[in-house]
C-alpha cells in the first residue's frame, strides 16, 4: 500500500535555528496537510494544499512558519526560528480531492527544541 | 473553541468484551467524521468513516454511530483485542472543505 513518506523522523534543534520538514504524499493526491500534535493533544492543522495552492493557513504562525509545494507534489515545512514552544510531532497527511476521501498520515517528523 | 471533543481521556476493557469510544462536535455543518487509531511513534491509521446520510458503518469489527441530532458519534469495536490498544481520534469535516478538525483523542487499553 502506498504510503506519506516525511523525514527526518527525528529532529532536535536549538532554540532560534531553522529547521525544515521534507513531505511526498501518495501519488495522484491533490490535497496536502500539514498537522502539528502536541503530545497529549489533537492534530492541530497549520495549512492545507491543493495541489500548489495554499487553501487554508489560518492557523499558521506567519512570523516563523513557512509551507511550500511549488510543483504541487512533495511540500516542505520550515521554522525559523525555532521557539522552545515548538517542540511537538509534525504529521503530514494526503487525501484525493472529493468527499469520503479520508486522510493517509506519514509517521511525522519528532522536533525538539532545546 | 474545541469543536470537537473526546470527553474520555483513556478507557480500559477486558479482552473479547466491546470498547466505545465517543466523540462529540458543535458544528452544526459538519458532516463528514472519521476515526483514527495511532500507535506511539506513528502517524494516524485510518479506521472507518461515516457521512451525514448514514447513522451507522459497520467494518469488520469496528462499527461507527452517528446521531446528528445529539451532535454525537460512537465508535464501537467488538471484540475488543490487546492490539487495539491505542490512541484513538474522531475528526470532522464539512461544507467541502476538506478541513478535518480533530478531537484531543482518548487512549483505548484492552487488557488480556
């Protein structure tokens, strides 16, 4: 079965350094996520991607986050720079475009920032 | 603003007996739900899904309820095993926007 492929699978940075996360959704899905989990907590979404578009990054912190997906296919998150608060597991999930099309996630990228 | 909620942060079940998982949302335009189960270290498996025109799916062992009248679903899996023991999410979506907003999840332990 075909799978989200996201490295590193570990990360730990220090405090005001930048980072990048590297995502390759399943092939031939149009819409990309990007999800932040804290532990104990829910998915949170930072932004969603349809195809190279962003659709939605309402609840991305602008001042040091940046996603992009210039050809519409593998996206990349970065963080600069990186706040302690940051630290956190960073899921990336695919999905076709149409209703009943669920989410397949990646195993995430573990930041730690230190 | 939590939208949708998992009022249950964990919940224990003997083996062979039925887990249920609930999950509860306030928008009202939601109506598309799916439940993830996710294993330390791994990101989220997609378990099943149910749409705002059926109030029940059933998939092998895992049958998922919804009533929209209590803005409520229910994820039943029956016969609980030790493997099920996770971390289980609900998530909605609605209106075609393809944006899932997920609970805070409840941690499911079957015990043999």
């Amino acid at each position: 079965e075909a799978e989200v492929a996201q490295s590193p699978r570990y990360k730990i940075t220090e405090k005001s350094q930048a980072v990048a996360f590297w995502c390759d959704p399943i092939s031939g899905h149009a819409t990309l996520y990007w999800y932040r989990q804290i532990l104990g907590q829910g998915p949170e979404l930072l932004v969603q991607f349809q195809d190279e578009s962003v659709v939605d990054d309402s609840q991305l912190p602008k001042d040091r986050f940046s996603a992009e997906r210039l050809k519409g296919v593998d996206s990349t998150l970065k963080i600069q720079p990186a706040e302690l608060g940051d630290s956190a597991m960073y899921l990336c999930a695919s999905s076709y475009v149409n209703t009943g099309s669920p989410l397949h996630f990646g195993n995430g990228t573990r930041l730690t920032v230190t | 603003d939590q939208q949708v909620k998992q009022n249950s942060p964990s919940l224990s079940v003997q083996e062979g007996r039925i887990s249920i998982l609930n999950c509860d949302y306030t928008n009202s335009m939601f109506d598309y739900f799916l439940w993830y189960k996710k294993y330390p270290a791994e990101g989220p498996t997609f378990l099943i899904s149910i749409s705002s025109i059926k109030d029940k799916n059933e998939d092998g062992r895992f049958t998922v309820f919804l009533n929209k009248s209590a803005k409520h679903l229910s994820l039943h899996i029956v016969p609980s095993q030790p493997g099920d023991s996770a971390v289980y999410f609900c998530a909605a979506s609605g209106a075609g926007t393809y944006k899932y907003i997920f609970g805070t999840g409840t941690r499911l332990k079957v015990l043999a």
